[in-house]
C-alpha cells in the first residue's frame, strides 16, 4: 500500500514555531505532514497551487529536522512559482 499523507494538526504553539520557521529560513510557505490512512496531500496538488520545495543547505535542514518532533510531522519548505 502506497503511504498516503495529510496536513498535521497544528495547536498555536506549534503554529507559532512554524511561522518562526518560515521567517528563519526566508521560505514563503512551510507545511507539515503527517501520515494518514486516506491521504489528501500529493505532488500534483501541492504543485497546482504554484508552489515547489525549497533547496535548502544543511543548516536549514538541520531546522527543519529539529522542528519535525515539536509538530509531530514531516515538515517541507516550499517557495511560490505563480504570480
């Protein structure tokens, strides 16, 4: 069966430290998944709404690892494509 994925619940705090996230690492969207039995999240989707991940160094991965158990998902910068 093919894992599928889902947008994580965030509570504000977690929230907060996404946000922090986005503005540390100048991205234009940060967003967290998690796994879910019936997946509303794929390629195809995220990239219809302009959007593609961000090549980052490996200080900015390091964040983003760091962030991954405090949001309790995997967590991917993306910038804007679409005007």
């Amino acid at each position: 069966m093919r894992d599928s994925w889902g947008y994580a619940d965030l509570d504000p705090r977690q929230l907060a430290l996404v946000t922090e996230a986005e503005r540390t690492l100048e991205t234009d969207v940060v967003m967290v998944y998690k796994p879910a039995r019936w997946g509303t999240i794929d390629s195809e989707t995220v990239s219809a709404e302009g959007l593609r991940p961000v090549e980052l160094d490996a200080t900015q991965l390091e964040c983003l690892q760091g962030l991954e158990p405090l949001v309790g998902g995997v967590v991917v910068a993306y910038e804007r494509t679409l005007v």
